[in-house]
C-alpha cells in the first residue's frame, strides 16, 4: 500500500502545481478561443453574454492577414535564421571539439555568454548598434559609402534574426558539444588507422552521430521562432518597420490586452501552438525519412 | 484515521481544479454596475486605492489626505497602459477585484467602459463638476449621456521647432498653415534635412490631424455609431498627406522623441516635432538644445476650415467597476483635477503634460521657459490650441484596434503601396465590420 502511494506523494507538490498553472490554462484557453462576447447598447452597458462561437474565432484569425502575414514572416524568418544559427553553431562544436583547439573552455565560455543575456537586455544592447547617428556600426558602413537602414522596414526582420542568432547560437553549440563528447574514442582511433583526415572524421563520424542533437536544437529553434516576442515588440518603438501584429505573439497579444478580444486572443494561440506541433513534426518527419534513405 | 488516502485526496483536487476550469471556459462577463442602484457615501472613513504611472502620484495623494480625515488615498504604481497597466486592470475587475481609481488613456475610456469595468461617473453627480474642466478636455470622456472619466491630463498639438537651424540657418518660419508646412519641408529637405519625423505605424498621429481638420469619425447615434472616415475634412487630410508621402519631403523612418529621433535632433538634421503640448519636457532632453528651440502654434487648415489644433495623448482618472465608494472617488479626483493645489503637485510631482482644469494651467506653466528660447509658450501658444479643439470628436470603443488599422494603412502608404484616401475608405469599411463582430450596432455614413 505505502510503497505504491508513495510515488503520488513525492509526486504531489509538483502536480498540483503543474495542474494548476499548466494544464488548467490550456484547457481555459481551449474553452475561451471557443466563446464570443455579445454585447447590447453604445457601451455594451445593455448587457453582455457570453456565447458558445464554435470555430468563428479559428476562421476569424485565418481570415486576419495581419495574423496569417506574421506567420509567413516567421516561416520566411525561421527558414534562414535558424539554418545559418545551427550550421554556424555546428561549425563552431566542431571546431571546439578537434584535438588541436586552443583554449576549448575558454572559447566554450565566450561563445555561450550571449546566452546569459536576457533577450530584452541584448535588444537594447544591440538596438543602440542599429539606431543611425548612435551606431558605430552605421558610421564606419557611412565611411565607405554603404548606407544601410538596420531599422527600415524591410531591414529590420533580419536586424531581428541577427540578435536572436547571436544570444542562441552558444546555447545551441553547447548542446552539440555534450553530443559530440559522447562519441567512444574507439571511432576516432580506427578512423586515424583508416588514415582519414580530420574533415572526413567531422563528414563521416561526427556528424551522423550528433543528428539526436541536431534535431533537438532545429526542433527548439522552431519553437521559439514561432513565440518570438519580446525582440520585435521592444524595437517596435524605434522602427517603423514593426506593426502591432508582426508576430504571431505579437498579435495574440495585441487581441488579448489592447484590443480586449480574449476569444480571438486564445485562438491565436492555439494556432500557434498546433502551428509549431506540425512544424515539429515535419522536422523530425524529415530526419527520420533521411535516416531510412541511407 | 480515516480512510482517505492520499491519492484519493488527490485525485479529488486534481478533478475539482479541472472541474472548475471547466466551469470557468468562457471570458468573465461584466457585473451590471451601471443599472443597479449607487452606492451611497459612507459615514465612516474610507481608504481608497488608486492605480496609476505617474511618478511620485503617492505626494499629490498626500496632500489630500492631509488636509481632511475621512478619506485617504493609497496608489499602488503599474505599468503603462500598454505596457500591461490595462491588462493588469482588466484583469483585476473581471476577477471580481481590482482598485476604487485606475488610470487609462482617455481615448481608452470607452474601451473599458465597453470591457465594464469602469462606473459611469454621471451617476455620482459628476456632471455638476462639468463646467470645471476645459471643454476640450472634458469632451474627450464623454460617451452619449455617460462622462466615464475625471480628465487629468492631455495634449493639444502644437509645433516644436528648433529656432536656430530653422530662422537663423535656413531663414524659415514656422508654418502656419499645412500649404506653408508643405512649402518648408520641401525646403529643408532640399537642404539635407528633415523638417519632421513620422512613425507611420502610429496610427493615432494622423487621428490627431483629422480631428483638427473637423473630421468626427465616431458618432454616437441612440444605440449605435456612425462611422464616417470619408467626409471631407478626413479627405483634406488624407490628399494633403498623401502628396507628403509622395514627395518624400519628410523622414519616415522613426517617430518623433524616440531614441534616434533625439540622435538627428541634437544633430540639427531632424527639425521640428508636431505633437502633444507634453512633448515638451521630452524635447528639453535634446541634447545641447537648450535656448535654441521655441514653440509655435499647430499649422492649421487656411480658409477658415477645421480648428486650431487637435489632442495627442491624455490621460484620466477611472472609477472602476468594482469600488464600493465611487461617491468619495469622485470627490477626492474633483479635488485633484480642478483644484489649483492639486494641479499644482501633479505637475511637481508627477510631470503632467496639460491641466485639464479650466482657466488654471499651474503656476510652474506661467514662467518663460529658459529652453525654449525664453518664451512663455504655455501661455502664448499651448491654451489657445486646447481652447481651439474640435468638440464634436468622440472616442470609439476600440480606438486599439483603430489605431492599429490606421497604423498599418499609413505604414502602407508611406512606403507608396496604396493611397490614404483609399485606406481610410477600406479602414471605415473594416472597422464597423469588427464593431459589428463585436456586438455593436455600427454602420458606414451615408
């Protein structure tokens, strides 16, 4: 009896705080994206019900084309910026992790700081990088006649992408590292009896073995590219370029607490949770295809 | 000991909680606060709570509670409307909770009148006090028969230039007129400048110059709104800035008092900002710009149309839904609103931009100012532009929205993808669309 309730108990504090501020919002904003509000009179002051809409809210954000444009942007967004984020961070592990790499630790540290930044902080950080007649940057670019906007409206995605590589790629690199220090000695020793040349230990022996690594990065790179926030919605004040709906987030946030439109607010999210599910899935869709096609 | 084991125990919560976040699957709906009877005052003391950002509000509140003992004053701060302070509100009063005194945008007014949240101040004798406040300032919290806020603070436009680059370099005046505005941004962007900068996702900049033109957007009508986007003054506007647009005679890249706006202005390479009159303890942050900037009077439509100027921004104390002593709340913000001792520190303490009071604008207001260039433009321009406000305009109940559809058609006609008269006859069109969505009964001006 007491040895089978006893995981329950151990497990209790933890359930009852992951019912409470997991699953009981999940299903409240399951019921909310389901409901609208009917309202009576100029200021609603005839009276308000609330009524069951059944899709109404789903087909209203997919009609929205401020909603199904950011959702494109981010698409367009994740298809560059999380490919050049993991290859450089790939690049980056490899490099680390090859016998004759100066400093590994030392390296290792660096290139993981950006990570320990917190997003709002590397936005203001980098955003005094962007902003004309602050930026050094913007300055010397002036110098030798290249006269580059890093906030104009079709700029300002990739000024994005660019804080967003430079805070994860670290975190990525270091997952990828602990990947390759799992890897036996033994590969690495019948490769050099084989004569193979270090790029062809990274072709033919690193690489395949770190896929598991690779894909949990892509997987949480996609993930974090669909809730991408608080970078845009910062810069929001500075470029024009950024709309109140340029992200997904963005715009389930803006239905939510400026537009009071909590039905609609829920179904966005629901939208991007299941967008993000799927893309997952495709993801790991993808590698597994590719693993049986070897 | 019982029988009841843990896990039953469990079990048991664990299907409350999800019973009653079932329960709870729809948006809280508002309690009838405007239908049922007042409440009347209390005869014991009572301690109000007030949400605001304003800074160092707590010493304007200290003043009151000072002086009489049967009501205190407590102010909790929050974050800016946007930046949470309204969700925090909301929030709070569909939870059955929230502070006696919030504090909203009054163009928010009836977005949280319409959300119920707020008490109609009319019920507690509020109307009385009308004749208090400026016109212009009352006007813009009132809905039909209801005055939903105590006005507190707002912002007539009007023109801050940097006199020196401007008179002394370029031998300009400020434009009096939008055809002058429009003969001098030509010019200063020939000489490598720019007269002013715009945010074109800022839909509330071109809602400011409909205002002034005589544009109402929003018309109250028994149970419903007119919207009316087309008429002619909208139409004035949306030509004249469209022409703007298409010379690129003016910068659009970044908004006016926002970090690289400050950068051009220090620089004298950005010139002027039209905006609210509280722009300008802002624009006296320009760096080195002191003595060198002045103040002139909103351009203004020649031929005798539209008005002197219109309202950028404002801010105005609510009663929200769930206080048990509106009658005090209105006492106490009558008080701080209308009462030159009141006007007094919210300008000390915390920065107002412009008293909504009639005939006070607070003494600090009264002296020349040593950044502008010396002059008294409190007086000399900012209170004709708040006497010469268009009275008709009324706030919708979802000016976020408005604002946000007005931002992306500008951001839309800045980069020259479509014109602002077909954008503002496209926005009435989506707009009363979303107020019918919304429950309203709305329909397009004939």
């Amino acid at each position: 009896m007491r040895s089978r309730s006893a995981p329950w108990v151990l497990l209790a504090p933890f359930l009852v705080v992951f019912i409470g501020t997991m699953i009981v919002p999940i299903v409240m904003a399951i019921g909310y994206s389901f409901s609208s509000v009917e309202r009576s009179g100029l200021l609603g002051e005839g009276g308000l019900t609330n009524s069951f809409a059944g899709f109404e809210n789903y087909v209203k954000a997919l009609s929205n084309a401020n909603f199904v444009e950011s959702i494109g942007r981010m698409v367009l967004f994740g298809i560059v910026q999380v490919t050049v984020m993991i290859v450089a961070a790939t690049v980056l592990a490899l490099l680390l992790e090859t016998a004759n790499a100066k400093w590994p630790g030392f390296f290792r540290a660096t290139y993981f700081l950006p990570y320990g930044i917190p997003g709002v902080i590397a936005t203001i950080l980098w955003s005094f990088l962007y902003i004309p007649g602050l930026s050094p940057i913007v300055d010397v670019l002036g110098w030798v006649g290249l006269e580059i906007d890093f906030l104009g409206p079709n700029m300002v995605l990739w000024s994005i992408a660019n804080i967003v590589t430079w805070t994860y790629t670290g975190y990525n690199m270091l997952i990828i590292i602990a990947q390759l220090k799992a890897i036996p000695g033994e590969l690495y020793e019948a490769a050099k009896i084989d004569g193979a040349s270090g790029f062809k230990v990274a072709m033919a022996i690193q690489l395949p073995l770190i896929r598991p690594a690779l894909m949990l990065t892509i997987i949480f790179s996609i993930i974090g590219t669909l809730q991408l926030f608080a970078e845009p919605r910062l810069m929001q004040t500075m470029s024009a370029g950024i709309t109140s709906e340029y992200t997904p987030n963005m715009s389930a946030y803006a239905f939510a607490f400026q537009y009071n439109d909590v039905g609609m607010a829920a179904a966005q999210a629901v939208i991007i949770a299941v967008s993000a599910f799927l893309l997952s899935a495709v993801a790991l869709g993808i590698s597994s295809w590719t693993e049986k096609r070897r | 000991m019982s029988r009841l084991t843990r896990r039953s125990a469990l079990a048991g919560t664990g299907a409350a909680l999800t019973a009653s976040a079932l329960a709870a699957c729809a948006p809280p709906a508002q309690n009838g606060v405007n239908v049922e009877p007042t409440i009347p005052a209390s005869d014991a003391p009572v301690t109000l709570t007030y949400w605001s950002w304003y800074k160092d509000l707590q010493k304007v509140c200290d003043i009151f509670n000072g002086f009489q003992d049967r009501i205190q004053v407590e102010v909790t701060w929050i974050p800016g409307g946007d930046g949470g302070g309204y969700a925090k509100m909301l929030s709070a009063v569909a939870a059955g909770g929230g502070p006696d005194i919030g504090h909203v945008d009054m163009r928010s007014v009836p977005e949280f009148a319409l959300a119920g949240a707020l008490t109609d101040l009319a019920r507690y004798g509020f109307a009385e006090q009308e004749d208090q406040f400026e016109p212009s300032a009352i006007n813009q919290v009132k809905v039909a028969d209801g005055i939903w806020a105590v006005p507190q603070d707002y912002g007539p436009v009007a023109t801050f230039y940097n006199r020196e680059v401007l008179e002394e370099e370029l031998g300009l005046r400020p434009p009096a007129t939008w055809e002058e505005f429009h003969e001098t941004a030509g010019i200063v962007s020939e000489a490598g400048k720019s007269f002013l900068t715009l945010d074109p996702s800022d839909g509330y900049a071109p809602i400011a110059w409909v205002m002034q033109s005589g544009a109402t957007w929003f018309r109250p009508e028994g149970d419903g709104w007119i919207v009316d986007m087309t008429d002619e003054p909208s139409m004035r506007v949306a030509e004249f800035w469209d022409q703007i647009f298409a010379e690129k005679i003016i910068n659009t890249n970044y908004g006016p008092q926002t970090t690289p706006w400050y950068a051009a202005a220090a620089e004298g390479n950005v010139l002027a900002s039209i905006s609210g009159s509280w722009a300008d303890a802002l624009i006296e942050s320009v760096p080195g710009g002191s003595g060198k900037w002045a103040v002139a009077p909103m351009p203004v439509w020649g031929s005798g149309v539209g008005y002197a100027s219109g309202v950028s921004g404002s801010s105005s104390a609510v009663v929200l839904a769930n206080s048990k002593h509106p009658a005090e709340a209105v006492e106490f913000l009558t008080w701080m609103c209308t009462e030159p001792e009141g006007i007094d520190a919210m300008i000390e303490y915390s920065g107002i931009g412009w008293s909504t009071a009639k005939d006070y604008i607070g003494e600090a207001r009264k002296q020349p100012s040593e950044f502008f260039s010396g002059q008294s433009y409190n007086e000399e321009v900012i209170v004709p532009m708040a006497e010469g406000q268009n009275l008709d305009w009324t706030w919708a109940p979802l000016m976020q929205r408005v604002s946000t559809i007005i931002g992306d058609g500008m951001t839309g006609a800045a980069n020259g993808t479509v014109s602002l008269t077909d954008m503002f006859a496209n926005s009435q069109r989506e707009i009363v669309q979303i107020m019918r969505d919304m429950g309203l009964d709305a329909e397009e001006a004939r």
